[in-house]
C-alpha cells in the first residue's frame, strides 16, 4: 500500500471533528510536510 494515498472520506471525517485552532495546527503541519524534503523526519518530530 502507498503511504502517499489519502482517503478524502476519512480526511475530511476527521477534519470535521477537529476545531479551529487544531484545523489550523494540522494545516500548518500538511505544509511542513509538504514542503519537506525528508518527510519522515517531521513525524519523528524533528524540524526540516
């Protein structure tokens, strides 16, 4: 299975359930992410 496919029904079920500030966290996360070069190290909680 590819790490890279996100299923839009669950991201926007959790999406739903998250308030502001925790959407706005989580939009600032995707970017951090996205912008990465070595995505791994983000969820390892290192900054890159």
């Amino acid at each position: 299975m590819n790490n890279n496919n996100v299923d839009v029904s669950k991201l926007l079920e959790a999406l739903s359930k998250m308030d502001k500030s925790q959407l706005e966290a989580g939009i600032a996360k995707a970017n951090q992410i996205l912008q990465s070069k070595n995505k791994n190290d983000i969820f390892k909680g290192k900054q890159g």
